[in-house]
C-alpha cells in the first residue's frame, strides 16, 4: 500500500500495481471455483455412460477421421458424463473443428442410458443445421432426431433440436440427461436457467450441461468469463482443410474481385456476399444493405447467374428453401447479411466477400469467413471497407495475416477490449478497479492460486479473512 502511494521509482508503481491486480483476479477466480464446487455438490445427476464398442463403432461409420483434440474433449466430457454429480462444461472450438460430432457423441451416451438430450440453438437456420447433421451421424443407431422450432414443432424423439420456443413449450420434456446450448453467448441467463428448471420437472434429477462455443477466446479469459464451468478447448482443425486466403480490397479493385468470383463460379464453386444491413437506411447510407444489393447484383453484376438472399426477417419456411437450394447448388452466389455467421455448412461455397468488413469485429469476422473453410479447395475473402481509420486497418490486417482463431481472439481482446467485445451486462463482466483482463499472464497465474487454496479444505477455516473480503464484496 505504502509504495503504491509513495513509490520511490516507475518499478515500484508497477509492481504495486500489479500486486492489487493480482488479488482482484485472485478473488473473482476464487468465486468461480466455489460456484463450480457447490453446483456439483448440491445437484444429483443420472449417469450417463457410452460403452467402448459403441464409440468405437460410431467413429467406424463417420465419413472421416476424429481429430486428436476432438477424441481428447470427448474422453474429458464422457468421464464427466459418468458422474453422480452433473457436468457443466464449455466446449470452445474454432470454426470447423468439429464440435457437433463431440456433441453427437454425447447425445448417443445419453439414448443409450435411456434419456433424451435437448440441443438449444439460437437461430432457426442453425437449428436445421444441427438436426440435419444429427440426423446424418446418429441416426442409423436408431436414434430419433426431431424440431422443436416456432414454425416447427415436432413431437420429442430421443434429442431434441431446437430454438427459443423450447423454454416456451406447454409441457416439460421428459426425461432428460443432457441439455446442449450452442453458443452460450447468445443466451441470457434467465434463458437458460429456464430450460434447466423445465427439464428437471419430471424426473428429479439435473441433467448434465455442455455448452458449445464457436467464439474462439484466450483460456485465460474464459476461465475468467466462465469460471464457474469446466473448459474443454478443439485446438485443432481436420486435416486437408486449406487456409482461407484473405484480401482487404480498395474500391477501384471491386471489378476485379467480381470477375475473380465469376471465374471462380464457371468453375463449379459458389460464393457468399455478406451485407452489414438487411435494407438501407438513411443515417448509413455507404452502409451496404442485402435486399438492395441483392437486386443489384441480379439484375446488374451476375444477370446471367442464379442469386439467393437470406436474412432474419425473412419467414422460417423462405429460408429453409433457400438455404437448400444453396446447399444443392441450385443458386450461384447467397446474399445474406450475418445470419450465416453460425449454422451454414455449405463445402462447395469457397468464396466470400465482406461488405462493409470494418463494421463487424475480428471474431465475428473469422466466423464468416469459417463458411468457407469447410472443403479441401482454395478458399477466398475479400474484405470491402471504405475506412481509414487506423483501427479499422490494424483489424483487418490481423485477419488477412492470422487463419487461428484463438490467436486473432487475443488480438481482438488489444484492440476493442473485452467490453466492446462481450458486452458487460450480457456476459457478467466483472468490474475491475485495479485489474486489467487483458492482463492473460496474471489472469492465469490467479487461477493457479486459486485452485490451491480451493483444494486445500474449507476456506472458512483456512482463510477467514479472504471469506469476510470475498463476502463484503459479492454481499
């Protein structure tokens, strides 16, 4: 206290500094461990336990080869799916990694213990994604996979797909060992502590919780973001699938980038325009919108080329169509605004280009561009941006230079902060006095810490001062 105070060089303010830093972190890691330990002390479970011939025989039928780090999450997720004690698990991976064959394998754990899975998505188009590849994997093992949609209500099978309309449904889901949530983010709180009271209705017992995230963050972070969960992280790509080669693009090289994509087209490939907007508006009128671009293109740029538009206004059953006859080659080029950003996976579309790319950030960037990075072919994205701004250039010379998506997450985390990037109300973003969460380094070292001090008994009789401070703080 006294060097911070009075500090008799630069060296001692920061060591200072970084000493109150420290205990900030310490105490907020300290909080999200307890929450963890009394989530799994304070909630009975069923035990849901996948026998080896029946991996070994799923992964048989797959079309390809598991990754090491899918086979590693999924030996890590399965031992805790064995438990009395629920699990409550963050499974973070980049674009294409592979999340929903580990979630599938989940969900067959549960069928074979005799209880359902509900698989919540946050929009439509990736709820059809999930229960069409679903479908795809598990199903020959006599599986049912049905839609739980606002359009589309089917009755419960053995998982249940679905959006919102899952915590609105009339009657509880029976018998349910394990709720999936893909992309946590896009959920409140209250949401998803609906679904779990709703589910435990009949039965008495907590399901088990995996919690799919496609946003790439440091693990630092996460840890401090979702603490309170267990973290298990894809850090490996399949094999064969080729970097996304990407180009920021001055307005006089649009021509070009247009006849690259026909070129492209006559080759048998297709291609996503991304547009920030959903129709123009007058306060941003260099904004690019999809329903005018749309008209554009057709009529003017790719006449003689077969377009599709997709965005959220449009009705359930207008983007089921479109989406399929994009996923059947039958349309060209898709304009469609960040909707595809999750829940596309379309191999043959390799090309992408970005209007207005310095409206949306590195990560939401990287996840467009993950829609092309699905197949063995050449991909390509072509960044437009009439900005100047010095950040705006930084941003998007990161993603040009950068294919990873945990290391672009670091480099977004500089730049925009974890603020801008999350949102402090929506994702509980502690409030910091001394501490800084880009400070990845400390962050991880308070972790340590706190994991010591947790696993060395009760903290009331160890620490009682560290209880008194922790409770003064979080009442």
């Amino acid at each position: 206290m006294n060097k911070i105070h009075f500090p008799q060089n630069l060296e001692e303010t920061y060591q200072a500094r970084r000493r109150f830093a420290f205990e900030e972190l310490f105490q907020i890691q300290i909080v999200s461990l307890l929450k963890r330990k009394k989530w799994k002390e304070a909630r009975k479970t069923r035990m849901l336990k996948l026998e080896k011939k029946v991996l070994d025989n799923f992964k048989r039928k797959l079309p390809f080869k598991l990754t090491n780090a899918q086979g590693r999450v999924i030996d890590e997720i399965l031992n805790d799916l064995e438990k009395e004690r629920p699990a409550n698990r963050l499974l973070c991976g980049d674009v294409g990694s592979g999340k929903t064959v580990v979630a599938a394998v989940c969900a067959l754990a549960a069928f074979c213990s005799g209880t359902k899975t509900v698989v919540m998505a946050p929009t439509e188009i990736l709820a059809f994604q999930h229960w069409q590849t679903l479908s795809a994997i598990i199903g020959h093992f006599g599986v049912r996979v049905t839609l739980y949609t606002r359009s589309r209500k089917e009755e419960p099978g053995d998982i249940i797909v679905g959006t919102h309309a899952l915590i609105h449904s009339k009657k509880p889901f029976e018998d349910v060992g394990l709720i999936v949530i893909d992309e946590q983010h896009r959920f409140g709180v209250l949401q998803r502590k609906k679904i779990l009271v709703e589910s435990v209705k009949t039965g008495g017992f907590f399901p088990h919780f995996l919690t799919l995230s496609a946003t790439p963050i440091p693990r630092s972070l996460a840890l401090t973001l979702y603490g309170d969960l267990d973290l298990s992280l894809i850090d490996e790509l399949p094999p064969g699938r080729k970097k996304v080669q990407t180009y920021i693009v001055p307005p006089q090289k649009r021509k070009g980038a247009y006849e690259f994509l026909r070129k492209k087209i006559q080759e048998g490939r297709q291609a996503f325009i991304i547009c920030p907007l959903i129709e123009l508006s007058e306060t941003l009128d260099t904004v690019k919108a999809a329903t005018h671009e749309f008209e554009n293109l057709s009529k003017e740029i790719f006449s003689d080329l077969s377009l599709g538009l997709l965005h959220g206004q449009l009705k359930s059953k207008e983007k089921e169509r479109v989406l399929t006859e994009f996923k059947e080659g039958k349309l060209n080029i898709l304009v469609a605004t960040p909707v595809v950003e999750v829940g596309i996976d379309v191999p043959n579309a390799t090309i992408m280009i970005i209007e207005g790319a310095e409206r949306f950030g590195l990560a939401q960037l990287h996840q467009l561009r993950g829609r092309i990075a699905r197949s063995t072919f050449d991909a390509y994205c072509f960044l437009f941006s009439n900005s100047r701004s010095l950040r705006v250039v930084r941003r998007l010379s990161a993603l040009r230079k950068i294919n990873l998506g945990f290391k672009l997450a670091e480099i977004d985390l500089s730049i925009r902060g974890p603020g801008e990037i999350f949102g402090t109300k929506q994702h509980g973003l502690p409030k910091l006095k001394v501490a800084d969460l880009t400070d990845l380094d400390l962050i991880e070292k308070a972790r340590h810490e706190a994991e010591i001090i947790i696993s060395g008994g009760p903290l009331s009789k160890n620490y009682p001062l560290l209880v008194k401070e922790i409770r003064r703080k979080i009442g």
